[in-house]
C-alpha cells in the first residue's frame, strides 16, 4: 500500500505540478499543488484515449511516455528560468499542512478500523467495476470504454461510454502493485489531500481571508465520514475523485488569460476532471462563469471569454471520448431514488448526517449535526452574498440542493442525467459547494471580542471535537464486510489453476468474487462482473440486463434439489464448470448462492473449502 501511495503521488502528482509551474508560472504554490492531480491525469488520458483511437492497445504505453516528457519537459523549461530563492513558509501553508496531517490521519484511522488490510478491495458493486475497469486497461492495453467497461469479457460483449482517466493512471501504479491497493488509495489521497488543498486553493482564489481559507479546509478534512466514506459505502471512487478535484480547477479556470501559455495548464486539468468524473467538468465551468458575472470587480466579458476559450480546448483534448459520448445513442445509465415529497425533504435534511449514520443509523448526534450544518448554510450564505466573489458557490451550491429535490421527486429529467438522477450522488457535490458560505458563517461567529466570542469559539471547538468522535467512532464498518478474505484469495488462487482458459466461473452477483478477474490477471473470469451500464442497466440491473436471462437462471438452479436438464444446458451456453461461494459480503446482502444448498445437489462435488470460502464443480 505504501508503494501504491508513493506511485500515486508520483504519477497522479509532480507531471502536473511541474507542467503547470513551466506554464504558469504567477501561480502560487498551493494552486500548482491543489491542482496537480487533474493535470496530471489529463495529461496522461488525453493523448492516451488519441493514440488508442489510432493504434488499439497503445494507450497505457503513451500515458507513460506522456507524462515522462511532459515532465522531462517542464523541468528543463523550470529549470532555464532564473529562480529567486523560495520563500520560507508562511502561517497560512503551516496552518494548511496541519488540516491536511490531520484529514490524512482521520482516513488512516477510519481506513484502519473498517478494513482487514490496505489490499481490500473497494467495496459494492460499483467498486467492483472500477477495480474490474482498471484491471481490463492491463490486460487489454485498451481506453476504448466500450471495451474496457464489458460486462462480459469472454463474450466481448460491448459496455458503456464511461470516462476511464481516473482508471488509466490506476493502471499505472497496479502494474507495480496491485489493482486493489491502486484503487483503494485513491480515496484516502482524494479526501485527506486533494479536497482539502483545492477548497482552500478556490477560497484563496476568490479573495476571502486566510481564516476563511483555513476553516474551509478544515471542515473537509473533518467531514472525513461524509466525504468519501459514506460514498465508498457503494463504490463511488470516480465521484469522490471528481469532486475533490473540481474547486482547484475552476480556480485555475480563473487565472486563465488569453495568449501566452497560461491557457495550457487549465486546459489539460480541466480535461482530467472530465475525463475521471464528466458532471464536475461541467459544474466547473459553470461555477467559474457564475463567480465572473455575480462578482462586478471582475472583467467579466475578457474573463468569461478566457474560461470558455479555455473549456473548448479541455473539449478538444477529450475529442475521442467526447465523440463516443455525443454519438453512442445508448441511453444514460439512471440510478435514481424516487421519493415522495415529504420523504425528498427528509433526506435532503438529513443528508449531512448519512456519512456518520452509515452503520449506526441516524442517531441524535448526527441528527443534530445535520440540522447544525443546514443552520449554518442558510446563515452563512446570507454572510457570504455580502462578498461578491462568493456569490457564484453560493448560488451553485443551493441551485444543486434544488436539483437534488428535483431528483428525488423524479422530476430532473436530463438536467440530472450527468448524475444518473440521483439525488445522492448531486448532494455529495451542492454539500461540497456550500462548505464555502458555512466557513464564511463560523468565521463571522467567532468573530467579535469580549466573553461572547470566547462562548462561541467554546461552542465551535466542541462541535469540532463531536464531528471528529463521531467520524472516528461510526465511519464505514461496511467495507470490512465488502472484501475478499484471506480464505476467499486462496479460493481464486485455486480456481487461477484449475479452470479452463476461455470459461466462467458462477459466482454471487451481490458478493465481491468478480474481483478474481483482477486478481488473476483476466485468466479467471466470472458471470457477473462488473456491473452493467449504459444499454445494459435498466431498473435494477443485471435482473433485467438484456442477455442475462440464461445466466440468471443458472443462478436460481443452485438453490433447487436436483440439477436439471436446462441447468446442464445454461451452465455449457455459458462455460460455467466451477461455482465460486466467497466468504466475504457486502454488508446488508442477502447470499444469491446458499453454499449447503448447493452441496446437497446430486452430482454436485466440493473441489475446494477453506474458511467459508468453498468452490464446487458442476454436473457435467
């Protein structure tokens, strides 16, 4: 897991930091820093996604070459300058390096308590896909998402246009590690560094006061459970990385000017955003046009055209992705949560409070929490409409609590098509969005002099300390119950040398033995793997997936009494032999394939058991 940390930072970090140095250069530390990780990864998918359009399979070899001479490149051009000696630290990037030590301890410590190992793998079906995607860029060499996302890779059956940039840089760093590790550090690198570092780059950004910045900072690194944990509850790596790495871009967005090279880092960083997350690509943009024309100080028309000169290029660097997503025609992947109005209401209340009631329910501390936080949106922002750069957040951020109802209500239609109309996956971004006008509200609370300002600081260091018992105390005991254990490894292990090449493997669809394609380099590959997308996903996935009926009744015949006629001929249509029964489950879900069942078939043999992990061999 250390070497996984250090490749990321390596690769997901200096190529961008170094490029944005050498094209600009005006740029202070903390926002080449913040803004590093989209740099980066857009300069490695960008050129990787062209030369994989020209060449199949060429892909993972130009993401390295592009960022070693991207690199190479800007350390020579850095290099040619003539440098002034750096500045000795300052209060304000001590004060920042302390909130990132502790946000970096707080994920440490959750990660920790909740996982058996730094290997376990990234838990629910959408962690699995992301795993399952990074691990099909190594054994393809592809970025075709329609290759690389298949449900079926034995069948070559086709996925969904789905943006692979975050999975292509992962797929560095597994090369030298592992797939697990490579994915698994992703959340704890975009929560304890880059959120925290990009809040206070686009705090810093728009003007507000170093207290600003470092509360803002600090409340991301607290809001540990929230964000990402109460996400990777169900997988969400791409969306954590996305809106960790937005509030950095579109403050870079706004350093843009035209001519010169300052367009060029922007560019590249906001296409890395689009190509790990899409919909924060946008909000980006439309964050940085907001904070132009609500904020009259600014030159609005030339910085306007800056922004979108600047977007057009992130477009034009994307082109291959950005043609297969305007020309895929294949609907887009909905997974909404459609409630009534009184309920919608309920969830947008309480949602603040869901990362820290993930397994403990919602509890009167996290109750409070939540309505604390939502108390102090509402004032806060009204304090920050009086500075006019912090008007545009504002305004985007409770735009997208508005959206989030939409989508609950099931109302949202195509405006909340990029969040697949769910109006959790929009919460996670208007909740990031209004941690700004909160800071601005704790900042003007402990404000003041006298013994009121020492009650209110009193009150504020004791909801410091709640929201970091509570982070410590509930965080996601979920992912232990969503790993492969130890046993399950030596179950794979098994199958990786006695299963036929060319075959499938039955495995649970609710459980995590899809990840035996990943940890045998694409040798085992079992029925249900990645979850279907795109034109395969309709209502609750792969119940109703077009293809899959067979499939499913081969899993509905392992709880019957004897194995029938049409199961010997589901499993040979689809080269099942062995059965994979893992001792590892999502939290909460109920076993698709009863292991005792299954052993009392006649003709149904046991090949291998350790622990609860058992393999069994079908009927011929």
């Amino acid at each position: 897991m250390a070497a996984a940390l250090l490749l990321w930072l390596l690769f997901a970090t200096v190529p961008g930091f170094l490029v944005l140095t050498a094209t600009s250069p005006a740029l202070d530390r903390l926002h080449r820093t913040a803004a590093a990780p989209a740099t980066s990864i857009g300069l490695a998918f960008a050129p990787a996604a062209w030369a994989d359009r020209i060449h199949p399979g060429s892909g993972v070899a130009v993401a390295t070459l592009s960022l070693v001479t991207a690199s190479v490149a800007s350390l020579a051009v850095v290099l040619r300058r003539r440098r002034a000696p750096s500045p000795a630290l300052s209060p304000g990037s001590v004060g920042l390096l302390a909130v990132v030590v502790l946000a970096v301890a707080l994920n440490l410590a959750l990660l920790a308590r909740s996982a058996p190992g730094w290997d376990a793998v990234a838990p629910a079906d959408d962690g699995m896909s992301h795993g399952l995607f990074t691990a099909r860029i190594l054994t393809t060499g592809s970025l075709d998402p329609l290759v690389v996302t298949s449900p079926d890779p034995v069948s070559g059956a086709l996925g969904s246009v789905y943006p692979l940039g975050l999975h292509l840089v992962a797929a560095l760093v597994a090369r030298l590690t592992g797939v697990a590790s490579a994915i698994t550090v992703v959340a704890v690198l975009g929560a304890a560094v880059w959120a925290p570092l990009a809040t206070a780059a686009w705090a810093r950004r728009i003007g507000l006061t170093r207290t600003v910045v470092w509360v803002a900072a600090g409340l991301v690194a607290l809001a540990t459970p929230w964000f990402p944990w109460a996400q990777l509850t169900w997988g969400g790596l791409a969306l954590v990385a996305g809106v960790a790495l937005l509030p950095a871009v579109t403050a870079l967005l706004l350093s843009v000017r035209l001519g010169g090279l300052s367009l060029i880092g922007p560019a590249i960083a906001l296409a890395g955003v689009a190509c790990v997350h899409l919909a924060e690509a946008g909000v980006a943009v439309l964050l940085a046009l907001l904070t132009i024309v609500l904020d009259p100080a600014r030159a609005r028309g030339r910085v306007s055209a800056a922004v979108l000169v600047t977007a057009v290029a992130g477009v034009l660097l994307l082109a291959p992705l950005a043609l297969q997503v305007v020309g895929s025609g294949s609907p887009s992947s909905r997974d909404e949560f459609v409630l009534g109005g009184s309920d919608a209401i309920v969830e947008l209340l309480a949602h603040p409070a869901l990362g820290y009631g993930v397994t403990g329910g919602l509890t009167i501390l996290t109750a409070s929490l939540a309505l604390a936080w939502w108390a102090l949106a509402a004032a806060g922002s009204r304090w920050a409409w009086q500075r006019p750069a912090a008007r545009g957040t504002t305004v985007l951020g409770w735009s997208m609590v508005l959206l989030a109802y939409a989508a609950f209500l099931g109302t949202g239609g195509l405006i909340t098509s990029p969040w697949y109309s769910n109006g959790y996956r929009i919460l996670v971004q208007a909740v990031a969005l209004l941690v700004l006008p909160i800071s601005v509200g704790l900042t003007r609370l402990a404000a003041g002099s006298g013994r009121a300002r020492v009650w209110r600081i009193s009150l504020l260091a004791v909801g410091c300390a709640a929201l970091t018992g509570a982070s410590l105390a509930s965080g996601s005991a979920a992912w232990a119950a969503s790993t492969l254990t130890a046993h399950d490894r030596q179950a794979i292990a098994w199958l990786d040398a006695h299963a036929a090449d060319g075959g499938r493997v039955l495995n649970d669809p609710t459980g995590p033995g899809g990840w035996a394609y990943a940890l045998t380099d694409g040798r085992v590959a079992t029925v249900f793997g990645a979850k279907p997308g795109g034109p395969w996903v309709s209502g609750d996935g792969w119940t109703t997936a077009a293809g899959w009926g067979r499939r499913l009744d081969l899993l509905r015949a392992t709880a019957g009494t004897t194995w029938t006629a049409d199961a010997r001929d589901d499993a040979r249509v689809a080269g099942v032999r062995f059965v994979l029964v893992t001792e590892g489950m999502r939290e909460g879900a109920a076993r698709a394939i009863d292991a005792e069942s299954l052993a009392a078939i006649p003709g149904v043999r046991e090949v291998f058991a350790s622990g609860g992990a058992r393999v069994f061999e079908l009927p011929a």
